[in-house]
C-alpha cells in the first residue's frame, strides 16, 4: 500500500474523541483516521454510492 500525506484541520471535540480513542486501544491516530475512513467507505458503499 502507498501512503501519501495529507494535511487538514478537525475540530476540537473530534481530536478530543480521537485522543480518548487512543488512550483506551493504544492505537496511533492515524491508524484510528485510516480504519474510520475505510469503514465510512464501506458504509458508503453498500449504501450504493453518491447520488447525482
């Protein structure tokens, strides 16, 4: 898998809910962000994608 960097801002509540999120499985925020994305898209998907 390639990664590339990406840079944006969240806001205060969400990096709170991602430190809790970190505290509690050890897990690096950006592997937390990556899984969160990944479930969002399968999600995404079975929903049957954007609707023009």
């Amino acid at each position: 898998m390639t990664m590339k960097r990406m840079n944006f801002y969240l806001a205060g509540l969400q990096i709170k809910r991602l430190k809790a999120i970190n505290k509690k499985t050890g897990l690096p925020l950006s592997d937390i962000l990556r899984r969160a994305i990944d479930q969002y898209w399968e999600r995404f998907e079975k929903k049957g994608g954007m609707k023009a």
